[in-house]
C-alpha cells in the first residue's frame, strides 16, 4: 500500500466491541484512534480489482480481539493523557501515507428548522495538515439519511485518476442535481430540446 512500510487503517472501535457500547464507554469521554495494518506491496495492490482490494481491507478490520485492544489502549492513553504525541505521517515524515476519516456511522444533525442541509462534511484536524500527512481523504455520511456518503478528498492525481476510471465506478459526481439543488426536470427538460 505506501513503499517502506504500511498505512495504518482506521477502525470505528465502538461498533465491535462485544459488551455494549453504554457500558464500555460510559466513563470516557472523546475518541481515541486506533489502526489496524496489513502489508502488501503496490504491485500487488494494483493487480487486483477494487472488491479484491475491498475484501482484504474487510478481512483485516475483522481480525482482532477488540475488547482486549482497546482496553489496553485506553490504559495506554490514561497512563500517558499528560503528554502529547503526533502521528509522524501527519508531520510529513516516513512513507507516503493516505489519512482517513470516516464519519459513516453517526448521522450528521443539519436540521436547523429548515430542512436537512444539502451537503455537510465535518472539519477535522487532519485536512488542515492533509499537504503534510501526504493525502488525506474524508467520508461523511449524506444528511438526511438517505443512505449514502459523500468524501472529499486531497489525493495525489494518479490515484485520483484511479479511483475514479475503477470498473465498477464507486465514485460519483456531487452535482446540484444530486444535492437537491438543482429540479430534474430543467436538467431533464435541457437534454430534451
């Protein structure tokens, strides 16, 4: 995946723990992070299709004892909460690394009395340092519930070009008509005369 060493994936610790999230969690407040790793090379990685790629992703994340985990690293944060520590990815240092962010598992509320909003992303500390980490790429769940994500992202341009020329294409334009700001009828009415 990066040349001299693997990225870190990030993994939504709360949604696998086996004890119930109330109980785990109920005297923590905030988020600690923690990566899961697997080590293939580029040639490998481009060899195969995205599901392949999505497969072997999925089969990692499944992998760990995650009670054990992350208990171990809350006591790890609680013994060392004093101190600050950095990713050296996001300071620019060591391989190349894609930083991600997925906020996929709670609904972001943009209901202000006047309707869910159209597009909504989170601002995080890792897009303002996204040039230094390398790349950075962030998933927000589509407000209003539909379903679906929207993610934005600072890529290097060939695996911009990747992502987006994949059989099956994933990724899809955010259009006005999309978002809901644009009628299908005038775009539909436009292609018509």
């Amino acid at each position: 995946m990066a040349a001299g060493g693997p990225p870190p994936l990030p993994v939504d610790g709360r949604r696998r723990l086996s004890t119930r999230p109330q109980e785990a969690m109920r005297n923590y407040i905030g988020n600690v992070t923690t990566a899961v790793v697997r080590e293939a090379s580029v040639d490998e990685v481009q060899r195969m299709a995205l599901p392949d790629v999505a497969d072997m992703v999925g089969k990692v994340i499944t992998a760990p004892d995650y009670d054990k985990h992350f208990q171990e690293l809350v006591d790890w944060v609680e013994e060392h909460k004093a101190r600050r520590y950095v990713e050296t990815a996001s300071l620019g240092l060591g391989s190349p690394t894609v930083g991600v962010t997925a906020f996929t598992s709670f609904p972001l509320d943009t209901d202000f009395c006047f309707g869910h909003a159209a597009m909504a992303t989170a601002a995080t500390s890792q897009s303002q340092t996204a040039r230094l980490c390398s790349r950075f790429f962030q998933i927000t769940a589509r407000p209003g519930g539909d379903g679906s994500w929207i993610a934005n992202a600072f890529l290097w341009p060939r695996l911009a070009a990747a992502l987006e020329s994949d059989e099956p294409c994933v990724f899809k334009p955010v259009t006005a008509e999309y978002l809901g700001l644009a009628p299908s009828i005038l775009h539909t009415a436009a292609h018509s005369v």
